[in-house]
C-alpha cells in the first residue's frame, strides 16, 4: 500500500492508492524499543520502497478545524463518528511536479476510512482565494472536493496546525495490506495560510508512534511480537499534541 511518492517524482492517480478502509492501533515506544522492535519485524517484512537511505520519509500535514476546534474536541471527547480534513504534503519544498494530497479522515467505530485526491501546487496557492477552483477541473472527485469545500465554507473551517514528522514505513512481505509504521521527530507550528514552512517546535521528543494498518485479521506472528514485548494499544492523535503544544491546551 504506498502512501508516498519519492522526492522529485510524479505520479498518476491510477498510481497511487486513493481509498482506504482499514483497523489503525497505535502503540506508544521508547525509542530504544523501537529499535529492537524494528529487526524482528524485518523477518516478515520489508522496508517500503519509497523511503529514503536513512530508511525514511517526511510527512507533512496541514489539518483544518473550526475556530472552536470542532475536530480537536471531538477527538478529546472520543466521539465515535468523526473526521479531520488536512493537505499533506512529503517533503515541504514545493516544486513545479510536487504531489499535493487533500484528504478526509474519518473514524466510524473501530474503522479508519481516509478519502483523498491528488492536486498540484497550482490548486494549493489558488485555493485561499478561491477553494472552489478545485472543482473546475471535470477529471477530478468531484464528490470528495464538494464535501471538502462545502465544510470549509459551512463550518468555518481555517488552517490551525502544521503537523511534520519522519516515518519508518514496513509492509508484510505475505501482503500489502498490513503496515507497521514508526513515527518519530514530531515537530508542530501555527500555520500563516495555507504554507507549510513555518517556525517549527518540537512536542513529544521522547515519543515513537508505532502505527500497524490492516484490513482482516492481525497477523499470529504481528500478535506474538505485541505480546512478547507487552504492548498495549493507546488513542494517540499526533495532531491533538500538536493543538496542545501550539496552543497550550490540556486535555
């Protein structure tokens, strides 16, 4: 299941998974956990082709929320039925064939289902000015960018927080459809518009997010490992951190 593109290098959307319904457990690590972690897993899986030679990719999110942060609280008060609209980007410098992601997540229960289309930098820098200039163009998802837009304009929505960190990703050699990845350096900012380069900070610098994205069943062997080493499943939500760091909140 690639999520990433390489730096420098475009895609087609035919290319590029679009759609995803799927279980997310997260578990909190200590980074020396993690590293001891990470050789086990390497037995039944493989480093995702697009991460780089230090064996990772950038993640870049801009999130959306209301004034009252509709979405933050939402999570905070573990509202089952919910969803966060964000750009995403993999790396921050934008060049002429950089991939841009408009994406919905939802959470529906247990289930994680994640919406997205590919725009360019064009559609980002026009889209202050005009949101509605995405739906100009008939080849796109029509239906995703009128539920983006219409919540952007009927709810308020407003750029609050830039989210970046590095991510370790691995797939299951048996199967693209269990992930196991580390997130690690989180770093926030107050965005200025819709820009990505920022004054960055720091939050949970002790923290290693291991995420594991599955359809189906949890592999025996994934499950044998959790146990070994007691892992317990937590709710993390790195862009809740990241309100809280900005803006000084607590839950």
């Amino acid at each position: 299941m690639n999520i990433s593109l390489p730096i420098g290098v475009a895609a087609s959307e035919e290319a590029i998974k679009l759609q995803f319904r799927r279980f997310e457990f997260k578990y909190i690590l200590q980074k020396d956990l993690a590293d001891c972690l990470i050789p086990q897993l390497l037995k039944y899986m493989a480093l995702d082709e697009y991460a780089n030679d230090e064996e990772y990719y950038e993640v870049h999110s801009l999130y959306f929320d209301t004034p009252r942060l509709k979405n933050y609280y939402e999570k905070i008060h573990g509202v089952l039925n919910r969803k966060k609209p964000r750009i995403r980007l993999y790396h921050k410098e934008l060049e002429k064939n950089t991939n841009v992601f408009f994406e919905i997540k939802r959470r529906s229960g247990e289930i994680i289902l994640k919406d997205r289309a590919i725009t360019s930098v064009e559609d980002l820098q026009n889209f202050p000015n005009n949101p509605c200039f995405l739906l100009q163009d008939d080849q796109r998802d029509q239906a995703f960018f009128n539920e983006f837009i219409f919540d952007h304009y009927h709810l308020g929505m407003m750029p609050m927080v830039l989210v970046s960190y590095k991510r370790k990703p691995f797939f299951s050699k048996f199967t693209r459809n269990f992930r196991v990845t580390f997130d690690y350096d989180m770093h926030a900012a107050k965005p200025k518009g819709i820009d990505f380069m920022a004054d960055y900070i720091s939050f949970s610098p002790e923290k290693v997010i291991m995420e594991v994205k599955f359809n189906g069943k949890m592999p025996l062997w994934f499950s044998e490992i959790i146990e070994m080493y007691g892992l317990e499943k937590v709710s993390f939500s790195k862009y809740c951190g990241a309100i809280q760091c900005c803006y000084n909140l607590s839950e």
